[in-house]
C-alpha cells in the first residue's frame, strides 16, 4: 500500500499490504522487530540480557571455584584464555575477540574438554573445508569419539565432538536435526567472516536459527564492533554475552618495505616512521637517476657510434669490432627497465638474513605459479632434510591410484618441495595442497607462495610475511582496488610464531621505479580493522526452507538480522534525539517574544549564513593540501603559508603561524593559527563590538570543519605570541587587481588582508570554480551586510538564540531523511514479498505461502540454484537426455571460474574434450533454453540468478567414461585442482538430484542418477584426505 506524501517518517510501517498474500504479523514474544519507530523506544523484554565486557588482564575474584586443570597444554595459559575457560564453566556464553595466532584454538578445546566431563557433545564450525579438516586431525590426537562432516567426508557422525563447515550446520538446522539436542556447546571459529559478501549470511542464518539452550563461543579476529555483534546476539538468543579480548598480539610485528632491493622498517609498535620513509624514498630516488644515466650513457654511445666518422667518405662504414648492437630490437628502453618482477632476489634476501620461514601472499594464482617457477633454483634444505620430506611426499602419494602419480602438477610441484619451496592455492589438488601444508606446518618449507585463502585460521604461522601486492580484482566492480585494513591484518597476522620468534616481519614489496604513497602505508600498517558488516541477504532457497520449517518467518528472519537489528536501534536512538531536539526548541520558543527589529529578516540571515559557510568550507578544503586515491596531489595554492590571513570555515579569520604534517595521524596535516575575529557576526557596519563575538560558537561550522579533509578542529590551536611577517592576502574571485584596501577589508573569505595596510597581492584562480565559489561567497557577505536585522544593538544574542533553534531543526530533518532512507533500504534491499510473490507466481507456493510440489522439490537442492534445477527437473524435456548429460549440463550453473568455454580449438591436444562438448550440445541447450525461459520472472522480480557456464562440460564427461585424469589435463585449459573440485561437486549435485527425483516419485530417475554419481567416485578424486589418518 503506497504510503501518502504527508504521513510523517515515523508513521511509516515497514509492512505492507500484497494482494492475494495474506499480511504477516510479528510473533507477539519476537524481541526486536517494530510495526513502527515509535513501538521501537517503548518496547521492553520480559528478561532482560546484556553484553558484559570482560576486563582484560584480570581474573575474577572466585576463578579458583571453577577452574579445572586442562591435560592437553605443556604452558600456562594468557589470562584471556583463563577468563574463557571459568565463563565457560559456568555455562555462559562468550565472544572472544583475539588478535592472529594468539591461541584461540585451545578456547575450543576447552569447550570439547568441559563437554567430555559433562557427557554431552559440542560442534565446532569453521569457514572452509581446509580448516575443518586440519581442526579434525587436530582434536583427534587429543579428544576420542571426533567426528567430521564436511560435503565430501562423513566420519564417525555421531562422535562427542563433530567439526563441520558452517553451510552443513545450516542444512541440520533447517532440516530440524535431533542431533543438535544433545549439544552443550557450538563454536564458531573466525566468526568475523560473517561480513565476507558471499557467505556471511550462512552465518547470519545459524545464528538465528539456533536453539537457545546450547551455550556459544565465538572466536574472531580483532573488530572495532565486536560489542555491536555481541549485542546482536544478546538480543537475538535471549543470554548474556561475555566479551573477552586480548591487549596486543602475543608476538609483536614490525611492518617494512622492500623497496629498490632494500629492507626498511617503517612501523614499529604500531608507530609509523616519517623520517624512514623518506629515507626509503630518497634512496630509491638516487637508485632511478643512477639506472637511467647507466641508460643514457648507452643511448650516447649507440649514437656517437652512428655518428660520421670525421675526414672519412660517407660510404665508409663502421667497423664490425666496435660491438655496435646488430638490430633496433636489442635498443634499451627510455624509462629506466628494472621492475622487481621476480621473487627470487627477495626470497634469498631473506633467508640469509634469516627471516625465514616466509609466507609470499598474491592474489594471482598464474602469479604464484610464476613466482613458485622463478624460485625453483633456491635450495633451501639440507640432505637429511631431502630424504624425509621425499619420504612423507612417497607415502602420501602412495594413496594415490597408480596411474595419477605422474600428473604434470604433481611433477612440477614435488622436486620444489624437495628444496624448502612450496605453493598453495585453489587451482592445486586437494592431495597436493594437504602435503604443503603439513610440510609448512612442520618448517620443512622455507618459502611459501599462497593466496589469502592460507590466511583465514589455518595453523600455518611463518617469521615472516610479504604481501606482493596491495591490489586485488574486486568481482562486483569488476576491476582492481586496493586492500583493506582487515584483509591486510588477515595476511600479516600470519607472522610470528609463539614460543619460536621474538618478533614477526610483515613486508610489502614495493615493484616498479615509484615508491608507494606515505598514505597508504598508513593506512594499512597502523589503521584499525574495518568494522564487520552485515551482508545478509534473502535468496529463494531461504524463504522456501523457512516455509516449510514453520518455526519463523520470513519477515521474522529478516529483522532478526544483524544489519537490520542495528539499524532499528539506530532508529530508536535517533527518534529519541529527535525528541530531544523537538522539547529543547519547545522550551526555547516558549522563553520570549521574538526581537521586532530581527525578525523580520533573522531567518535569512541563518540560511545565507549557512550556505556562505558551506561555499568557504569546500573552497578551504580545495586549497589543503589532500591525498586521495593513493596519489598526492599538488599543492594547487599556498593558502597555508605562514604569514598569511586565511577565513576557517568556522568563520574565524585568523593568521597562519605554521603547518606541520603528521603522516603518522589519520587528519595529516594540523595548521597553527592566531585568531583575529569571526565573519558574519556581525556584519562590519553593526554596532556590536566584534571581540565579544570571538566566544560564540558556530555548531554548524564545526562540524562542516570535522569533515574537511586533513583538518579537524583540535588541530587548531592558539600558540603562543610571537612576531610573525604580515603577508597581505588574495582576492580569489578576480585576476585583475584589487580595490584598495579599505574596501577590502569588510569582505570577510574573498578580501583578506593583514593589519598592517599594505596593499594586498593577487593570486590569479587556476580553476574557474574556485573563482566561481568565492564570487558567491562575496555576494551572500554582501546580502548579510544588506539585512536589517544586524543593525539590532544585540544582535548577537538574538542571533545565538535563533541559530541554535536553526541548527536543531536543520538535525530534526536530517534524522527524517535518515529514517526514509532506512525504510526505502529495508524495502527494497530486504523485499521478502517480492520473492513471495514471485515464488506464487512460478508455482512454488500457493496463495497461504504454504509449499506446492515445486517448492518441496526446491527445498533439496542446496549445491545447485534451487529454482532453476527444479524447472529443469519438471522440464517435459528433459527425458530427452541422459542422466549424465542431465548432470554436466546442470554443473554449468555452479561455475565461476575465469574460463569461458572453447569449441574452436587452437590447440590439437584439445581435441577429445572439444568432441565431448560436441556430443553434449543438446543438453547444453536445453539448460540454457530452460534458464532463458524462467530469467524473465527472475528479472521482474528484481532476483539474481545463475547463468549457465559450460566451461567444464567436456573434462566432466570424459571423466565419467572412465578417461584417466592425465589425459583430460591433457586436453584441457583447466588445472588439475579445478577439474578436481568441478567432479566433486558434480557428485554432490548427483545426491540432490536423486532425492528431489524420488519426491516426484521418479524411481527410476533416481537410480540412474545414482549410476551416474558411482561412475564419478573413483580414482584421485576420492582419494581420503591425509588429514584423515
């Protein structure tokens, strides 16, 4: 129902009405969740839960009463880890927020110990499947009866302690498990991946749907918000949330540069070094001038040599001994050609000065391959050292069918490993990555090329880190952006192993002639961690479980949200600000008749003021000098140059004493200043003395300063008095020369000028907008001057008292803005009735959102989009194809990688998989004709879906007629890890495919779909993890 244009914000429901949908109601005990704003202030929980934030570096007074003696530890515990551990005696609830590789782990495991005394079973999540399984073999050497689930492996599933990925707990909790009865205690390791944009919502989803009785731990990362989550879950679990963090890391970390082949530390303790900056920057400056001489020197003799001969004819020619290049290809180039491309002189730089082991971050899986080739020469380990990493690699190998020990990546990866130096990523078999990381773990690798997957809470701690570069491909933007704080902490928190160094070295290599912007490593190397946000979001698959799981709504999961439960309690404290401001200006207006001689033109004044400050504070800003997008920008007017009289956007003129830079502050740069008197109050012909004006305070200016790059008003200060050169100023609005100087001096932020009387100098504008912006300046000064109301003898009182009610009600209606937006946000980015309605429209639901065929189908598909392989399932065509092809062409909807499909082949060894995908076209097609059909409903809906990616088709099919992996490698563009992870999902898809065939009672379907799915499981593929015993 639209709402009318003249309902106030705060009326505005966040429901609405859907023709042939019934309206949904909250649940009367719901505790968040509002019909409107004003229900938010009021609303009250029968039991009241808090967040208690633990001291840190204290115990409690009555720990000795709840302690136990833990077995599996050979030291004595951080006080954060004992505070963990009484809490969880007592069966509270806690959130433990620690810095990287300070001993979470044990956290859990004391949640698997206290679960073991109690006789009852605990669940520890984690992100990825890595984890999952280093966690399991890691429990398993210290609990019995561990357990794991994960989509490819399910052992002892009715252990004490089980350990599984986030999604499969997901998948137990919709399907109402009885499991979960019998647990005391979930832990949530690296929780703080619940803002990651594609999977955090998992974690959203668990958390609300999971029973109250079980007791939580979360374990996370440092977050500036970590209280904001705690509060989140306090509200939404009804318990007590203890927050515990640590003070520092338990190893501290000195940041660096590795800049024209030189190491230089530039933060130490969190401090920033200016002065080795310039250091680094000057060194490499001398360094570039050096190469390009040694270029130009070149280029001089190349040309002396082409040079006539003197006294010689011109036929003659130069003799063939003097070494004169044979051909314009061997010409050096003009820039200077040196680029720190290879990692090689690094790594051996840093293993002679003993800083390894070391850890080389990229976010290129073809750089890392190039790096880890590059590196190939290093050797690293001794003979001994040879013999048992060749002896672990034979035996894990030996796993391995015959036939798949000879992989081309295999025999490229293993002779590296030999010499200390490995790599990791994605792309890798699952076999080859587990070997790395054991022999990481264990120091046999000195040097290690990884993406930041081996950052999120693997145990694979290093000396020392080198990020290669900052820059990384942004999906959404489709471009490259530089890293954030947290991504950076991530990474860099994987230097410094406890118990080994004294310190750990985190190092950003610098390539190319440029060093990086002083601003950037700021940034990174002291700047906080960036707050976790919610990124939840509603998907078909979700709104269909919670349909069929009845025990909450849609609308019920959407408010339980994170992001929309802060957003309400934002709502309720800006309603009460609101309400402040609106009793405050009640009583202010209630004080006395307004001044007859101000009224009339007071509130004019206000507005013109106003803007007027607006005008000075963009053209202040435009004349700091500012950093933006990593690149500094030139000082484009010398407004801060001691002597001269400048107009603060707090609309104070006052004389510039200094400028100091501060790189090691967020603000930058703070300008020392004398205050003269301040524009606009009053206007220069009032009577008022302007020196009582100089206490008055301009709430608006201020906060118009706080937001002005660089500058923050606590960086103004009144120094001390000495002698300064008086400097007359500009007039920024004309190029030709100014009036004379007492015209001047009234036109307070266009005509500046010092005491002295000299004639001003001129400053001719180099952008037509800032001339343009003083100009408006200088007419609004001179509409002030023009009011009546400033001639009143107590002007400035009057015009105190009006402009504090100006402001408040400038606030009132920036909180009304606040509020629309927030409604508009949760309308359309949360619209649960647009998939409401769009789930009754193909069918899925029917008119009571109770589940139509379509719909229970839908619910058991969890690997694929559960829309679109339902309509592929119901298709009247799909009977058409085999189930083989039914399932590689359903595939093309689960993949993402960076390949698009080839089927004219350059390559002749690509032939057999291009043969494959010809055989399959039918089958392609019909997915892709399925797809085209129901995307038109998607997009009416505003509802993203899948779109069919057959890249992978033809390896698939070859694999399931039996062709060995080495030769679909062969024919394909595709790593051997990638191909892997593609069977093994088609595998998973297999499974749902045959359950949602048996609910349309398609026995048949099923068991062909099941053939299909053996066919898949043989060989490498399936090979059990090395963590698995």
């Amino acid at each position: 129902m639209k709402q009318p244009a003249d309902v106030p914000v705060e009326h505005l429901a966040s429901s609405i009405d859907i023709p042939g949908l019934p309206k949904l109601h909250l649940d009367q005990n719901l505790e968040v969740g509002f019909e409107t704003p004003e229900a938010a202030t009021e609303a009250g929980t029968t039991e009241h839960h808090q967040v208690i934030e633990v001291a840190r570096g204290a115990l409690p007074v009555d720990y000795d009463l709840f302690s136990v003696t833990y077995p599996n530890i050979s030291y004595q515990p951080d006080i954060f880890q004992k505070q963990s551990l009484y809490y969880l005696m007592k069966g509270e609830s806690i959130f433990v927020t620690a810095h990287t590789s300070s001993g979470k782990t044990l956290i859990a495991e004391f949640a698997i110990f206290i679960s073991s005394l109690h006789n009852t079973k605990v669940i520890y999540t984690s992100p990825i499947k890595a984890l999952s399984n280093q966690k399991y073999r890691e429990f398993s050497s210290k609990f019995e009866s561990v357990g794991i689930l994960t989509g490819d492996a399910q052992i002892n599933s009715g252990g004490r302690c089980i350990v599984m990925t986030t999604e499969i707990l997901r998948n137990m909790l919709y399907r109402t498990s009885g499991i979960l009865d019998e647990v005391e205690f979930i832990v949530f390791d690296e929780i703080h991946y619940l803002g990651d944009r594609e999977r955090g919502v998992v974690w959203e989803e668990v958390i609300i749907l999971l029973p109250r009785h079980i007791t939580l731990v979360f374990l996370s990362a440092t977050s500036p918000n970590a209280k904001d989550m705690c509060e989140w879950i306090c509200t939404t679990k009804s318990k007590d949330i203890y927050l515990i963090g640590t003070e520092k890391r338990a190893v501290d970390l000195e940041h660096c540069l590795y800049f024209r082949d030189e190491l230089t530390t530039l933060c130490k303790s969190g401090v920033f070094s200016h002065e080795e900056y310039l250091k680094a920057k000057k060194a490499g400056a001398v360094e570039v001038f050096r190469e390009k001489q040694k270029v130009k020197e070149f280029q001089d003799r190349e040309e002396f040599l082409k040079a006539p001969i003197p006294n010689t004819p011109k036929t003659s020619s130069i003799p063939k001994n003097l070494n004169t290049p044979k051909s314009s290809s061997t010409k050096p180039k003009t820039k200077a050609p040196y680029v720190l491309d290879s990692p090689y002189r690094i790594a051996k730089d840093l293993v002679q000065r003993e800083l390894a082991p070391v850890v080389f971050f990229d976010f290129s899986k073809s750089r890392i391959e190039q790096s880890f080739s590059l590196c190939g020469a290093l050797d690293l380990t001794t003979r001994e050292e040879k013999d048992l990493v060749g002896e672990f690699i034979h035996d894990a190998l030996e796993k391995l069918p015959a036939g798949d020990r000879d992989l081309p990546q295999i025999a490229f990866v293993t002779p590296k490993l030999l010499r200390g130096v490995g790599m990791h990523h994605s792309g890798l078999l699952p076999i080859l990555k587990e070997i790395v990381e054991m022999l990481f773990t264990t120091g046999a690798l000195r040097v290690l090329f990884a993406t930041e997957t081996l950052a999120m809470g693997l145990n694979m701690p290093a000396r020392t880190v080198v990020l290669r570069t900052l820059k990384k491909y942004n999906t959404e933007t489709q471009s490259y952006a530089e890293i954030n704080t947290n991504e950076y902490t991530q990474m860099a928190g994987r230097a410094g192993r406890r118990g080994y160094d004294l310190k750990g070295t985190v190092i950003i290599e610098n390539a190319g002639q440029e060093i990086l912007p002083e601003d950037v490593l700021i940034r990174l190397q002291t700047g906080k961690p960036c707050k976790i946000e919610s990124k939840f979001y509603i998907t078909p698959r979700m709104v269909l479980k919670l349909l069929r799981v009845k025990g909450l709504s849609v609308e019920e999961m959407v408010r339980l949200s994170f992001g929309k439960s802060k957003r309400e309690q934002e709502i309720r404290k800006l309603l009460q600000r609101k309400k402040a401001l609106q009793n405050d200006r009640a009583v202010q207006a209630a004080l006395g008749d307004p001044c007859p001689q101000c009224a009339p033109d007071l509130d004019t004044y206000l507005d013109v003021f106003s803007a007027m400050t607006s005008t000075l504070t963009r053209v202040y800003s435009s004349l700091i000098l500012t950093e933006s997008g990593g690149s500094t920008e030139t000082r484009k007017h010398a407004l801060t140059t001691p002597g001269y009289t400048v107009v603060l956007c707090t609309g104070v003129v006052a004389e510039v004493l200094s400028v100091t830079t501060h790189p090691q502050r967020q603000d930058g740069t703070s300008i020392r200043v004398r205050h003269q008197r301040r524009i606009g109050l009053p206007a220069p012909n009032a009577t008022a003395n302007p020196e009582s004006l100089e206490s008055l305070e301009n709430p608006e200016s201020l906060e118009s300063l706080e937001k002005t790059p660089n500058l923050k008003p606590e960086n103004l200060e009144k120094p001390e008095k000495k002698p300064v050169p008086h400097t007359l100023f500009f007039d920024l609005a004309q190029s030709q020369a100014v009036a004379p100087l007492e015209e001047a001096v009234g036109v307070d932020g266009v005509l500046m000028a010092s005491e002295d009387g000299q004639t001003p100098m001129v400053l001719k504008p180099r952008e037509y907008t800032l001339s343009k912006s003083m100009a408006d300046a200088l007419s609004m000064w001179k509409t002030l001057s023009s009011l009546e109301c400033v001639r009143c003898p107590s002007f400035a009182e009057h015009y105190a008292i009006s402009h504090k009610a100006f402001v408040q009600q400038k606030e009132i209606d920036e909180i009304d803005g606040t509020l629309r937006a927030s409604n508009a946000s949760s309308l359309s980015v949360n619209n649960y009735f647009g998939y409401l309605l769009f789930l009754q429209k193909i069918g899925y639901i029917d008119a009571s959102t109770d589940l139509k065929l379509k719909g229970k189908t839908a619910c058991e598909f969890n690997t694929i989009d559960c829309v679109l392989a339902t309509e592929i399932l119901f298709s009247p065509h799909v009977s058409s194809i085999t189930p083989g092809h039914l399932i590689i062409a359903s595939l093309s909807l689960t993949f993402h990688e960076k390949y698009q499909l080839e089927e004219d082949p350059t390559n002749i060894k690509h032939l057999p998989r291009i043969e494959r995908v010809r055989e399959l076209k039918h089958a392609l097609n019909l997915i892709d004709a399925i797809v085209a059909d129901v995307s038109e409903t998607f997009k009416e809906y505003s509802i993203p879906y899948e779109r069919p990616n057959h890249t992978v088709s033809g390896e698939i099919l070859m694999w399931m007629e039996g062709c060995p992996l080495i030769e679909i490698v062969t024919a394909s563009p595709l790593s051997e890890g990638v191909i892997v992870k593609y069977i093994k999902k088609a595998t998973e898809i297999c499974t749902e495919f045959s359950v949602a065939s048996k609910i349309l009672g398609n026995t048949p379907l099923a068991q062909s779909i099941d053939e299909v799915g053996e066919k898949l499981k043989r060989g490498i593929v399936f090979t059990p993890s090395l963590y698995y015993g």
